[in-house]
C-alpha cells in the first residue's frame, strides 16, 4: 500500500510539472508571435547625422531603420535655408531609404522622413544638419576690377591713332598737284611740237 501511494504521489507531481511546463511553453510562443506586430519601427542611423555641421556638400542624404521599408508609402525630403527643395528621387534598399543632395548654399537644410514598414507602421521625424561652404564666389570681381584697371592703357593707344588719323586726312591735295604738274608738261610739250612743225612747215 505504501509504494502505490508513493508511485501516485511521483505521477500527480510529473503531471503538474508537465502542466506547468506546457503553459510555459505556449506563453513563450505567444510572446515571441507578437513580438513583430509590438516592435515599432525606428530611425538607427543617418547620414549626415542630426545636428551635423559640414563643410562640403554630401552626395547623398540615407537614413537606415530597424525595419525593412516598403517602397509605396515612403517619402525623404531634404529643404535648403531659402526653402527650396535640395534632394532629387527617392531610393528605397530593404531598410534605409535615400536622396540625392542637390544643395549648395550654406546654411541650415531640414531632413524630413515618412516611411512604412512591411508591418504596416508608419514613422515620421524630421532633423536638421548645416552646409558651411567657403566664400570662394567673394574675389571673382577682382578680375573686372583689373580689366577696368587695364582699360585706361588703351587709351593712349587710341590717343596716339588720333594723329594719324588726322595726317591722313591731309594726303589727297597731294596728288591733285603732281597731276596737275604732269598735265602742265604735257601741254608744254605738245604746244612745243606744234611751234617747232609750223617753223618746218
């Protein structure tokens, strides 16, 4: 009587382990089955970072999330400091999505992010990052400054044609009186030719 006693007691314990093993069991599948569906979708890492200040413009601006993007429902953006927009098309690659930078002026530019996810969740943020390019545009008037500089120089050339100019002007009297002089000889010579044949004559 006592060993059946014992063997019911180590059978009544192996069921209730074996009970509590089970609600064990389905609690861990039920938690790792809505995992997915509690994981919210995040922004891990961007290029250029938050609050960034750089000083060339970057060729691209991407932003990688935790989860895997869809490409419907996705948007990025990127506003310069007048407001305009600063990005071309929009590249989603699993889970990061990019643009093209098109800025080139310094200054603030504004990041703005929409993206769905492949659960359904959409996510929306913004941040900003600064452009700090030199003023190399500054000394480009420098060469028109001395081009003006330049020009005065050709003015004594010009000056200096004047005179030419007028002593040319002078030039056409002077053939008038070698014509003339060559016209006077030959009449000259022929009123001679006439006298000397009427005294033959």
């Amino acid at each position: 009587m006592g060993d059946s006693r014992r063997r019911s007691g180590q059978g009544r314990v192996a069921r209730r382990g074996a009970a509590v093993l089970a609600v064990l069991v389905g609690l861990g599948a039920l938690l790792l089955g809505a995992t997915p569906a509690w994981a919210h979708n995040a922004l891990v890492e961007a290029s250029p970072k938050k609050d960034a200040t750089l000083t060339a413009a970057p060729a691209a601006v991407k932003l990688t999330f935790l989860a895997t993007l869809k490409s419907d429902g996705t948007k990025l953006t990127v506003t310069g400091p007048d407001g305009g927009v600063a990005a071309g098309p929009v590249t989603v690659s699993g889970k990061a999505v990019s643009v093209p930078f098109t800025g080139a002026a310094g200054g603030a530019y504004t990041v703005a992010y929409e993206v769905l996810s492949k659960d359904g969740h959409l996510v929306k943020g913004s941040y900003k990052f600064s452009l700090a390019v030199a003023e190399s545009a500054a000394p480009s008037p420098s060469p028109v400054a001395e081009s003006a500089q330049v020009s005065p120089s050709a003015s004594p050339a010009a000056a200096s044609t004047a005179p030419v100019a007028d002593t040319g002007s002078g030039d056409p009297w002077w053939p008038w009186v070698g014509g003339a002089a060559v016209a006077g000889l030959l009449v000259g010579g022929v009123i001679n030719l006439v006298k000397k044949r009427r005294e033959q004559a």
